[in-house]
C-alpha cells in the first residue's frame, strides 16, 4: 500500500508534505503532457513506505492511505501509480514555503472537484 495525492493538490502544490518525507518520494512533473499529469504533486508508490508523515502536513487535505481515499477520487490512485511508469519526467519536488490556506479556501477547492468530506 502506499499513499495517494488526490486531485485536491491540483493547482495548489504546497510541498509541506515533502519537507517530512523520509524517502523523498513525493514528486513534481516535469514533462510535457499535462493532460495525463495535472500539476500537482505525486507519491511514487515504489518508495512509499507507507510512514504517513506526509497525509497530516498537507494543508489542502490531498493525502489519503490507497485503501481510504474517497470514492471521488478513485481515479487519482492509478495516476499515481501511472507516475511510477514515466519516472523521467518526474523529480523530487523542492519544499517550497507557503501561506497556509485559510478553512474557506480550503472546503470551496473541496466542492471544486465535488468531495462534500
């Protein structure tokens, strides 16, 4: 098993979940087909030891364990896996400092891809 960034990260990519991972296995795209690789960030489900020091740092809620992520977001966990298939396009992200989004912005990016949780 392994964690899974959903689509909640999406246009936000705060990297707070990369500044505790012990592996450095969450990454960033680096390729050109951001119709297959939206720009947000993914854990690479090879080096994922399933610590989840990564799910309660994301400010934007995005992280979920493989087996609890909502059904919403089901087509999230083969994009992560798909990211395993097409390492070269991919890198460490760099932790990036940002603001902490407020509670609101929080729950409107939740109802923008129609999660209620």
């Amino acid at each position: 098993m392994t964690y899974i960034i959903t689509r909640l990260c999406r246009d936000c990519v705060d990297t707070a979940c990369v500044a505790v991972c012990p592996v450095d296995c969450i990454y960033k795209y680096t390729g050109d087909d951001s119709a297959t690789f939206p720009n947000q960030l993914y854990i690479h489900p090879d080096e994922c030891i399933d610590c989840g020091a990564c799910e309660p740092e994301c400010p934007w809620q995005a992280i979920f364990e493989e087996e609890s992520v909502p059904e919403v977001f089901k087509d999230d966990t083969p994009l992560n896996y798909k990211m395993g298939e097409n390492s070269d396009d991919f890198e460490v992200s760099p932790n990036d400092e940002k603001e902490r989004p407020s509670a609101e912005e929080i729950e409107a990016n939740k109802k923008k891809w129609g999660w209620d949780g």
